[in-house]
C-alpha cells in the first residue's frame, strides 16, 4: 500500500519504523523544527529526524492549509494516510486526498480518552487497562469509524513514558 505518514513525536517512531518495513512510505509530513533547549535551538523533531535518515520524502509545512502542499500530497496518488500523534487537525479538504481513506492511531480505547494527553488521563484516572484505537478519520476531534482496537493491561509500574512505549509497540504490530 501507498502511504502517507503524519508524526512528529517519539511515539510516532515505531509506527513509522513498521510502516517502511510493510508498505510503500511515498512522504512524511511533519511539524516544523522549533526551538528547544537551553540555547533555544532548533530541533527537528523525533520523527523528522527518523525519515530523513531513512531517506523518506519529509515536509514540515508551518499550516496545511497551504494549497500548495495539499496538491503535491494529493499528486504522490497515496491509497492511505496514517496519523499518529501528528499535533495538529488535518482540514477536511485533506481527509479526501487518499484513494481509500485516512487513519488515525489514538493511545486509548475511542471513545471514551478523546482529545489531547489520552495516556496520561487513563493513568490519573486509575484505569486498569489502556489500549489503541485505529479509525477512519472524519472532522470531528477523534472521531470517525472504529477499525481496529486493542487493549494493554497497566501494571502499579506504570508511568506516562512506560505507557506510551507500550501503546507504540502496539500501534506498530496492529498498523
């Protein structure tokens, strides 16, 4: 399959790392470098970093309301888009670009963790299992068709970062 990948995060990686190991990744789309640190310089991001040493085509548009950008992603004839932990909402215009259809991987069980830090609500919340949730994106904020959940159990041990390692593990063998 021809993809589409949207990340900018750690827990994007493997997602990624999986992707380009099963299907055709035709570009990578990003957020753009921002400064980090105490010198304030700026640093690509996790998954920038990760595709262009990959040699994946890689764009960090400032807004993807650029018409430009649109029209060469819709021009690449990409059958799917894979989002995961991306940061920003994709317009409606751009969830009609894939011929079959965008995908977005949440680190909770949709619906009920929607919106942003699902990993660290269901730990505040004492939640004895977490989970993924991959669906067909529409223009709501997480919303759209269930296509694939999975559970993870949550032992006393975990943390934030212990559960988004698991989720992203996850996230990669369920995509």
């Amino acid at each position: 399959m021809k993809i589409v990948f949207f990340g900018s995060s750690d827990f994007s990686c493997p997602i990624l790392e999986k992707l380009c190991g099963a299907h055709e990744v035709l570009a990578v789309i990003t957020t753009p470098a921002k400064p980090q640190g105490r010198g304030l310089k700026f640093l690509a991001n996790p998954v920038e970093t990760a595709s262009t040493s990959k040699g994946l085509r890689c764009f960090a548009p400032p807004k993807l309301k650029d018409d430009p950008m649109r029209e060469k992603i819709r021009g690449l004839g990409c059958d799917v888009f894979v989002v995961a932990s991306y940061g920003k909402i994709l317009p409606p215009d751009w969830l009609s670009i894939p011929a079959k259809y965008p995908l977005n991987i949440h680190p909770s069980m949709l619906p009920k963790y929607r919106g942003a830090a699902p990993v660290n609500w269901q730990l505040i919340r004492g939640e004895s299992a977490a989970g993924v949730t991959i669906f067909k994106m529409s223009e709501g904020l997480d919303s759209g068709d269930i296509a694939l959940q999975r559970e993870v159990l949550l032992t006393g041990e975990d943390d934030a970062m212990s559960l988004l390692a698991k989720t992203s593990a996850l996230s990669g063998d369920m995509i």
